[in-house]
C-alpha cells in the first residue's frame, strides 16, 4: 500500500433528515493529517459514498477535534493499547483485528497512542447515513455511539476489505467502493446507533427488463458509467434496493459480476485473440499490465500469459 490517490474531497447526496451543523469542523481527512502529522499511504474516494484511507503512524498524544464526517476504523494487525479521554470519561481497550473505533461527526476528544500502528479509516457523511437510512426504509435514525475498540468483526472485515480489494480498474474499484460503503453505513445503523432500527425486508429480484437494461450498461465498453447510482436509475430503484434486487436475480453482487465478465472478456482475448497482454489489459480498462495479471492471477490463480500459453 503505497500508492496515494489524491482527490477533492465528496460531496454526498442530501437526505430527509437534518445534517449535523458542520460549520468550523474540518474534514476528516483533513483532521487526521493534522494529527497523525503524516499522509496516507492509500486513500481512495467516492462522491457518493466517502473516503477510506490506510494510515501508518507514530505514537500520538493529542486532541482530535471535531470533524465534519463520521469516521469509523479497525486495525489490520498487532495489538495496541488505545486510550481516549472525552471530558470526564476514559476509555482504555485494545486494537487489534476484529475490533472498531467509531467517532461520531462533531464529537472530540484526547488520545494516547503509545506505539506507531497501522489503521484502516472511513470518513464517512452523515447525508451518505441518511441516503442509507432512506433507502433501506429503517424505521428510525439514531445518532452513532463513539466506540473505543468495540468488538465488531463484520465491520472490521468489511473495512479491511476496502482498504485491500483495490484491483487497478477504475470502474471496478469504483463499484466496489460505492456497494462497500453502503454496507458499511448500513451495519453502522444496525449495530453502532443509539436507537433500535429495523431494515424492511426487500423481496424478490429486478423485473426482466430492468435486469436486461443492468446488464447491457454492465457489458458497454470501460468508458460507460456503471456507477451504483446510473444502475439504479435505469431500475427506478434506489441504491440500496437495486443491489439486493440484483443479487437475487443473479446470484452475484453488481460488482462481482462485472469482475466474472470482465475476466470471461479477458480470457476470450487471450484466447482468440494475437494482441499483447499490455492492449488487452488497456482495453479492459486497468491501469497498467501488473494490475491486470494481478487480477486475472487472483481469480484464476495463473498469469494471462501462463494460461495464454495451457489453451492455445
């Protein structure tokens, strides 16, 4: 994890619920370089999502002020004491995997961080919680709670996701960004707000038609817009519903099925086609050849040109 990705900082959807006064907080992006006095060594953004980071830092021993997003980390590894000090109570825990700290947008509060750590964090805005809330027909938004180390492994393992899953396609990066984030928001509401919430459930798939307009926007070439957002409204659905409409239809997720059918157009290239993998990985819309064999070597456990060289 080395590679930066800057960004202008998302602007999220609005909501039907009122937004937390923002004037004079910073972003968090801004707040955690100001306190962890080092940049990131990856972050990536979504504009209708939020940003997620990996930060490498020293010991720190300051306050963090209050932010204009929520932000929500875990750890990748090792075990570090945490202590965190909000005006006349203390929280001491543990980092370790399977744990997340949530800091609520607006709060602040005093940190000792003893040893360097590694840290995986999403700054997420609250119109990203309300949009969520809204689509998925939650009968009640609650405020966040601030955790500190609180056992949480579904949360973890979905934020360690984001911060690893990152294959080098710009259109699949981002749809995996935008479904990730979604699902973080929504475990957020289920497991780390202040008030009871309930998910309405959604039933069945995508009608024919629908379906059929998915996937052709899937199919088009790596310049079309197979955002989150342009798939649900071809549907008439929101976000949240379309996703779980999709899977149901087709047993895969948005994004792992235009992962498999880029893999099935990468594979009928090498196959039936003269041209180096440099053009195919180009065509298919990655970033460079390594990103591509990375990728392709992930899901078949072969390089292009080794599995190139067994079917011809």
């Amino acid at each position: 994890m080395s590679k930066q990705i800057l960004r202008d900082l998302p602007a999220a959807g609005g909501g039907s619920q009122s937004e937390p006064p923002t004037t004079g907080r910073r972003p968090a992006d801004e707040e955690m370089a100001r306190v962890l006095r080092t940049r990131p060594l990856r972050m990536a953004s979504d504009p209708s999502s939020g940003v997620i980071a990996y930060w490498k830092h020293e010991p720190l021993h300051d306050v963090v002020e209050p932010m204009a997003d929520h932000v929500v980390m875990t750890y990748p590894g090792g075990s570090q004491r945490l202590e965190r000090r909000t005006g006349k109570s203390a929280a001491i825990a543990t980092a370790r995997p399977g744990v997340v700290t949530v800091i609520p947008a607006g709060s602040t509060s005093r940190w000792d961080i003893h040893k360097p750590m590694h840290v995986v964090q999403l700054y997420l805005p609250h119109q990203t919680l309300v949009r969520v809330a809204g689509e998925a027909d939650m009968t009640a938004l609650g405020d966040l709670l601030e955790r500190t180390g609180h056992p949480d492994l579904i949360t973890s393992r979905l934020l360690l996701s984001a911060a690893d899953a990152l294959e080098g396609s710009a259109a699949l990066d981002a749809l995996f960004r935008q479904q990730l984030t979604d699902l973080l928001a929504t475990r957020l509401l289920a497991a780390h707000a202040g008030s009871c919430t309930t998910f309405q459930p959604t039933l069945g798939g995508l009608s024919p038609t629908a379906l059929r307009r998915a996937i052709e926007r899937l199919r088009s070439d790596s310049d079309a817009d197979v955002s989150l957002a342009a798939l649900a409204s071809d549907a008439g659905l929101s976000r949240f519903h379309f996703c779980r409409a999709f899977k149901e239809s087709t047993g895969l997720s948005p994004h792992a099925w235009l992962r498999q059918h880029r893999l099935e157009q990468a594979m009928n290239m090498l196959r039936d086609a003269d041209a180096s993998v440099v053009s195919i990985a180009a065509a298919l819309g990655y970033s460079s050849q390594t990103a591509f064999a990375a990728a392709f070597k992930k899901l078949t456990g072969e390089t292009p040109s080794d599995w190139r060289r067994r079917v011809r």
